[in-house]
C-alpha cells in the first residue's frame, strides 16, 4: 500500500519506541528501487525511513459534529 504525506497511519515495529502508535506522514521519499520509505512524525518524535509494510492506515475518526446534527 502506497501512503502520502499528511496521511495518519499506526506504526507496527516491535523495536520502536512508537510501536502500535498512530503517527502523520511528513515525508515520502522513493528509493533506487522504486519503493517508498516514509519519515513518521509523532506527538513526542519521529521514525525515519519507514517501510508500507510496517505501516497501516489510522482508522478515521468520526466527526461528532455530523453525529449531533443528524440526532437534532
């Protein structure tokens, strides 16, 4: 799967410090191979050079905005 910046993921690296965290994309960077390794920004740090398998899309959240205005 291929992310882009901005995107909110959740980081799966049982030697991170950030495992199991939701993260931002900040940046995308495509290798000699033509895969992309991404840099993770975090509410207390980053990881750099990131791999798509080790990323999974961050669920997205519910506007609770919508939800009040749909029971008025």
């Amino acid at each position: 799967m291929e992310f882009d910046e901005d995107d909110s993921v959740v980081l799966h690296d049982k030697h991170s410090e950030f495992d199991g965290k939701t993260g931002t994309i900040t940046q995308v960077v495509e290798t000699m191979f033509g895969d992309a390794t991404y840099t993770v920004s975090f509410d207390d740090g980053q990881e750099v050079g990131i791999s798509a398998d080790q990323l999974d899309p961050a669920e997205a959240e519910v506007s609770t905005d919508e939800s009040s205005a749909a029971s008025e």
